[in-house]
C-alpha cells in the first residue's frame, strides 16, 4: 500500500512561474489562457466553452448516442422487480430509483443576495442526495454498471434470459454463483458506497479502496455490509489505480474503471428521460422559447458527464450544462480549457486537490467524458469549500433540504453565470437574453441524505460561522 503524507491544510503549495507542464510554463499558461491565475490562485473561476457546437453538429463526433441510453435504461427496467424485492425503499417507485425535482425559491433568493445578482427565471433542485441505496448521484451510474456485470455473468452461465422475472436473483442460488466472482472499485466515498451496497447484495465479493478523502462513517457501513475496505492516505488517482492494479491477472475480479467507465457513464445518462417526465409533471417548459440552464458538480467527470450528455440527447440546443467543482479540485475545467484533458493534473500547477467536497476530490479528469463533452458541455465554474458550507447552511434554513458539501457546488451556478462577464456574453452570443424570464436552472444536488445528522451538524455550523464572519 502506498503511503502518501498528509496534509489537510489548505494552501496554495506554490509553484515556480517557471515549472513546466505539457511543454509550456506556467508563465505560459497564463498568458495562453488567463482564467489561470485565478484557478491557480484558487479564486473563483467561471469559463465558458469556446468549442461549444450545435447539438447537431457535435453528436456527429460522438461514437455514443440514444440507443446505449434507452439500452440502459431497458436494462434497468429488467432489475426493477429485484431492486424492489431487495430494497423497500424502492417498492413504491417499482424498483426504479429516482430522485425528486423540486422548485427551491427561498434558497433562489438567498443565493441572489449572496451574489447580489438577479437570478431571471426559475430555480430548482434535483434531488439525487436522497436516492434511494446510496443516497448520492452515484446510486445512477454504480449500481447501473454492478447490475449490467452481474448479467451478463448469469447469462453467459446460462442462469438467467431477459424474459426471466429478475426477482429470482434474490436467492442463495444465485447468491453463491456471485460469490465466486468479486468486483473492485477506487472511490473518494461515495462510489465505493454505491458499488459495495449493491455488489455485497447478489454475493459479490467487493473491493472498495478508499482515498484519504473518504468519510470513516462510509467506511465503517461499508464494512457492516462485509465489503473489504482497503484504505489510502493519498488522494483518488492512487486508490483507483491500486484497485485496478489489484484486478489485473484475476478473471474473476471486475474493475469498475470510474476514469474509463462507458458503463457508469450511460447509467448516468438515463437520468434524462426520468427528468423530463418530472418537468413535464411540474409545469416546466423546455423549447427554444424556454432554455434549460443546468449545473452539476463535478468530480472525475463520469456522473455530471453522463448526465449532461443525456440531458443534450434529450433536449438538444435547448439544454445549457455547465460543471462545477472545488477551487482546490478544478480538474475538469483545466482539462477542458486546455483541451489536454487527462494528460494534466491539478497538482501539476500546484494546487492541491484538498477539499471539504469529498465527492469532487479529484485531481485528474476523465479523458473520455472530457473528449465525449468536448463540444456539448456549455462551461465549467469553480467554487470555494467555504461557498459550498454557506450553500449548505442556507439551504437547511431556507428549504430545508440537507446536502453534503460536494452538492451544493451547482447552487451558485445561475447567479455566476449571471454574473459573470462570459457568462453574459454566452447568452447573448446564442440570442437567449431576451428568453431568460422564460428560463429554468437546475443545481443537481449530488448526495447528502445518508450523512449521519451528527456530521451534518457540523457541516451545518460551519457554514453558519462563516456566515457570521462575512
Ligand atoms: C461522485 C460525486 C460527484 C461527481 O461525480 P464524478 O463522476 O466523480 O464526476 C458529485 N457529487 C457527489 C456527492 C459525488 O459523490
């Protein structure tokens, strides 16, 4: 096990104007691309994408489309009657998990005053912290991608057909043919809670390793559900790559890649189709007259990636998405400006990856949501831990709504795009300045309702003190 130091502080580690990185110097990178000395000063930053594409235009490059999507969803549908045997809290929803969408219009208010902005049209909030299993985003694409594992082994074992009532995987039958197999996965936290709640339920041996931003509340349910946690003081990139390395030469053990996955990824994207049924139902109008602005916190890219390309097959030109992450994480917004992706790190400018978000706590973006995204995601913004615990603090009091701190990153995202000089000149530059009375915006809330309230009380006056302080 590799032992990392240490070190929680939060500061600038500092580097030298002359260090390179991908053959320019940093000097370089801020000439080249100035929103850089505020992500390295780790100010707020909000960039908007200079490759953005019609929809049209755009899918054409994408290997992916509808059909993987509707196969996903199909594939859910399949495990809807398992799902609801297994876990009741599923038996109302038939064993589909969703989440709610809500309008939040005293926390609209808060977030105005807050950024002293007027926010032009409506704002609400998809409730992935309250999914049903794992209680965050990742109870879309983690169990989604287990589910699809655990298939295609029964199938190939001849043990199970898609006309079979999937219920019958609730059986000691199919509990000790999972048993021979285990599954691994490296996670900040949650995925690990997602993978392992659902593998250890068929059987499956499970493998979660953990980065040192992994909560002990996570870890310690984790193992009451007989998961081996393997733990790490360094950061994602390590507990993913000692997971993967631990796979390699076992055929019996399955990674799930969270830096590759196309399989977590469409599990993500089906959350479209189920988001647009939910607007229709709340009076929501998405079209050319009604533009859909959404913000969705982002860690190594695979859950707000997925979702937003769902959301563009869906609703196509018409659907504005936009990532959010730590100031100390801006991974995917390097990646993105620069069009290098994975082939740089936050740390390589000497910022240090240390967040209160443990779900965005990710130095190194996914190279395939990156280039998926590449011409369909609308920008990406940063965000200060300190933001996301006053987010917080003011959504308990306003809405009464308890998130983790990773989940409130989308919040402000309206009022900086809003706000914020590009963010203006992208809605003129796609003649919507007239429309936004019309518009909506989403912050997709990522997780929080299995935080144990003693935590949650600490987050929540963290946020208040900083409020005081203000
Ligand atoms: C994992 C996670 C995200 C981001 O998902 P990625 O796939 O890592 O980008 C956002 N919020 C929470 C709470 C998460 O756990």
């Amino acid at each position: 096990m590799m032992i990392m130091k240490k070190n929680y502080k939060s500061e600038v580690i500092g580097m030298d104007e002359k260090t390179v990185v991908a053959g320019m110097s940093i000097s370089e990178w801020k000439e080249k691309y100035p929103l850089m000395h505020k992500v390295i000063n780790l100010e707020e930053a909000f960039w908007t994408n200079g490759k953005y594409e019609s929809f049209e235009d755009a899918i054409k490059k994408v290997e992916i489309g509808m059909d993987d999507v509707k196969d996903a969803e199909e594939r859910l549908k399949r495990f809807a009657p398992y799902i609801a045997k297994v876990f009741p809290a599923t038996r109302e929803s038939g064993g589909i998990i969703e989440s709610p969408t809500v309008r939040i219009p005293k926390m609209k208010t808060e977030v105005e005053t807050f950024y002293n902005t007027q926010i032009k049209g409506e704002l609400l909030l998809k409730c992935d912290s309250h999914l049903a299993i794992s209680g965050s985003i990742k109870a879309r694409g983690g169990i989604y991608e287990v589910l699809k594992h655990a298939e295609e082994l029964a199938m190939e074992a001849g043990l199970l057909s898609v006309e079979d009532d999937y219920s019958k995987l609730d059986s000691d039958d199919f509990r000790n043919f999972f048993s021979g197999y285990s599954i691994a996965v490296g996670s900040t936290g949650n995925l690990g809670l997602s993978i392992g709640i659902m593998s250890a339920q068929l059987g499956f041996k499970v493998y979660v390793h953990m980065s040192a931003d992994a909560k002990q509340w996570k870890k310690d349910l984790l193992r009451s559900k007989g998961v081996t946690v393997v733990e790490y003081e360094s950061d994602y990139s390590i507990a993913v790559e000692e997971g993967r390395k631990q796979s390699e030469g076992d055929p019996k053990m399955y990674f799930v890649d969270d830096e590759n996955s196309k399989n977590l990824f469409m599990g993500y994207a089906v959350a479209a189709s189920r988001l647009k049924g939910q607007l229709d139902d709340l009076g929501v109008k998405v079209d050319s007259e009604h533009p859909l602005f959404v913000y969705l916190p982002c860690g190594v890219g695979g859950g707000p990636g997925g979702v937003a390309f769902g959301l563009k097959l869906m609703f196509k030109d018409n659907v504005h998405c936009f990532f959010a992450e730590p100031t100390h994480s801006p991974c995917m917004l390097i990646g993105l400006m620069s069009g290098l992706h994975d082939k740089v790190c936050v740390q390589d400018f000497g910022i240090d990856n240390k967040t209160a978000a443990d779900g965005l706590a990710v130095g190194r973006a996914s190279g395939f949501v990156g280039k998926v995204l590449e011409n369909l995601i609308s920008g990406s913004y940063s965000v200060k831990d300190e933001t996301m615990y006053m987010m917080l603090s003011k959504m308990i009091d306003s809405e009464s709504i308890r998130l983790e701190p990773s989940a409130l990153a989308g919040v402000p995202g309206a009022a900086m795009l809003l706000g914020d000089a590009l963010g203006q000149e992208y809605i003129r530059a796609r003649g919507l300045e007239n429309l936004m009375d019309n518009s909506s915006h989403i912050a997709w809330a990522t997780g929080g309702s299995m935080v144990p309230a003693d935590i949650m009380d600490e987050y929540y006056s963290t946020g208040k003190r900083l409020l005081e302080e203000l």
